[in-house]
C-alpha cells in the first residue's frame, strides 16, 4: 500500500503546511505506511493542536465572527469521553469569559486513542447543553408509574439511601441490596464494596450485552477487558464485528489497522458481510450460535497439528494444577497435558463444525 501521487489540491496544502507532507521523498521508498512516520512525525501531524504548554492560555478565532477576526481565550483541560469503555482522551474547551466547556475535541497525547476519536467523543458536548438533562435528584411522589416526582437534594438522596442499606445488612437482608450501573467503567471498585458488605448484588448493562464473552475471558484469563497486542499480532481473529462497531473499537481498530499494515492477516466471524468483515483476509459467515464449533475445531487443529505456542503454554498456563484436579493419577508433564487435551478434543473434527 503507497500514497498515490499527490493530487494539485494536496501538493498545494502540503506545500503551504496545512496538512503533513505525506509524499515528500522517503516515505514511498520506506513501504509507505504509518509504522515508518517516528513519534515526531506523527506529533508533528498534530501540529494544528494546541500544544500542551499552551492550554492554560490557548487562543483561537471565533468562527461566528467570521470574516471579522474575533479572538478567543480558552483553558484546555485533558478529560475522558465515556460513551462507550474504550474511555478515549479528549480534550474540553473551556471559555474564559463565561468558565463554559463549549466543545471537546481529541487528546493526541492520550495513551490509548492518540487523538483519533469516533464521533461520538466530541459529541460529549451535548451531554453538557442538552436542554433535557437530568440536573437534580428526582425523588418519586404518588404511585409508582403515575409521573409524578419532586426535586431533592443530594444531601437527602445519600442520607435516605444510606440508612436504607444499613438497615437492610444488619437486619441480616443483604439480598434485598441490589445497585446497578449503566456503564461500570470504575474498574471493579464498587463491586469491591458490595462485596465487603456482604452483598451480591452487582448489575450493570454489560451483564447482557457481553456477558458471555467476560465470562469466558474471566474464566481462563482472570481478567474480562483484554487488551492484546494487535499492532504486534500476525493473525487476528475477529468475533463479531469490533472495527467498526463493538466495544472498545477505536483504540483497537486503530491497533488491527496497524497490524495489518505489518502484514497480519484479519479474520472475522460474523454472519453478516459488515464493514469489518469486507476489510478482512478471511471472512467466516458461521450460522449465529454456531460460532463455538468453529472455535473448538480450531483448537483441535491447533493442538493435533502442534501449532500452538509451547514456550508460552508450558509457562503460562496452570497446567499442572488442571492435571493434579482432573487427572491426578496422569504423569505430571507438558506432554500429558497435551495428550489429555487431545483426548478431550477428539470430537470436534471439522467435520463436526461443518454440520453445527
Ligand atoms: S470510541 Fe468513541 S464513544 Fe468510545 S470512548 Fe472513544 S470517542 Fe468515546
């Protein structure tokens, strides 16, 4: 993949500065893609935003006054957008007449999102002016469903609720505390302290929407918000359809984009031929549900054909604790376990796939 000879509209903006110069000697010989621009390079693409020494006293033109010039003072404060976990870097513009955040763009010096947001993060912009936005606690009066409610303060709200829960555990009814979250984005912590309270009373919106994939990272990798090193990886697989619309897509489809770049090859499962699937090398239209099978005959492949990576496995994984519990009675090596997992796997041929 190369740039294409500048157009006249791009050699013109590259000469003048407005964009980076994209097509100056060394880049087409190099390969021609992102993995050869240095961190200069790249910071230097970023060369329109404010750069961070400045963001105590940053000044732009007002663009409702255009053509006159009318010059703005803002204060740019580093935040997070949270309309979905991926939690991207943005930056909020904050006018120093009226102390208003009047528009957040990306933070290119966030670790993680590098200033490439979706469009969702600068529209965070909406949460703060939406005329319908919830301003106060709203406490219910008259029966349940008839609409009625009445403001209250927080100080009420923590006061009422607070006793409530006390109440409830010593009167030893720690089941009927139940808290639920929209988005748990806090890492775990207030389930740490439901959990201290005794309680098991957990819930957000991820119990349904990706339950069944934490489950499975939870079970085997103890952790349910994986990360890998898809810049690095040489093959990824894809379930679902995570470049363009699942969770955590930006900060990763910007990383899959970069390994493939590198060469690795994408494979996505999907049933639906989908934006992601129509970039990938291999797409795998499995029927819904059946997506398992594929996985188990994969694996099997993986283990009769000894493609797996062994120096990771024999370290990495608590294999002899599996032995110890399930076959106690097996020889204690890496060779068993493989022997074992063989066994367990004989069944899920591809054959077996084929016909789920
Ligand atoms: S991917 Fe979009 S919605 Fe999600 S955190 Fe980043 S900017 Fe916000």
């Amino acid at each position: 993949m190369g740039y294409k000879k500048a157009s006249f509209i791009e050699g013109l903006a590259e000469k003048i500065g407005l964009i980076p110069n994209l097509h100056k000697d060394g880049y087409q010989e190099e390969d021609k893609d992102m993995r050869f621009f240095s961190d200069e390079e790249i910071a230097q693409m970023y060369e329109n935003f404010p750069p961070p020494d400045k963001w105590d006293n940053w000044v732009e033109y007002d663009p409702k006054a255009w053509p006159k010039k009318v010059k703005k003072e803002y204060q740019i404060i580093p935040t997070t957008c949270f309309n979905c976990e991926s939690a991207c870097g943005l930056t909020a513009f904050i006018e120093k007449d009226t102390q208003k955040v009047v528009k957040f763009e990306g933070n290119p010096h966030h670790p993680g999102s590098r200033g490439r947001n979706c469009a969702k993060g600068p529209a965070t912009i909406n949460q703060v002016t939406d005329p319908d936005r919830i301003l106060f606690p709203l406490k219910r009066v008259g029966k349940r469903g008839e609409g009625e409610w009445e403001k209250v303060s927080w100080d009420e709200v923590l006061d009422t609720i607070g006793a409530r829960i006390r109440k409830a555990i010593k009167e030893d009814r720690h089941n009927e505390v139940a808290y639920h979250v929209g988005r748990p984005g806090h890492e775990g912590f207030m389930n740490w302290v439901l959990q201290s309270w005794g309680i098991d009373g957990h819930n957000s919106h991820t119990n349904i929407c990706s339950s069944g994939a934490r489950f499975g990272y939870n079970l085997w990798y103890g952790y349910d918000r994986p990360s890998p090193d898809h810049s690095e990886a040489k093959f990824i697989l894809l379930i679902s359809a995570h470049l363009e619309s699942g969770h955590y897509f930006n900060p990763h489809a910007q990383r899959i984009i970069e390994g493939k770049m590198k060469g690795a090859k994408l494979a996505t499962m999907d049933p639906r031929l989908s934006n992601t699937a129509s970039m990938s090398d291999y797409w795998l239209p499995t029927y819904p549900g059946t997506e398992a099978a594929v996985l188990l005959a994969m694996a099997k492949v993986i283990l009769d054909e000894g493609l797996y990576n062994r120096d990771y496995m024999e370290n990495w994984v608590n294999w002899e604790e599996f032995l110890n519990a399930q076959h106690p009675d097996k020889p204690k090596s890496f060779e068993t376990f493989i022997e074992v997992l063989k066994e367990e796997y004989k069944d899920y041929t591809t054959e077996y796939a084929e016909t789920e």
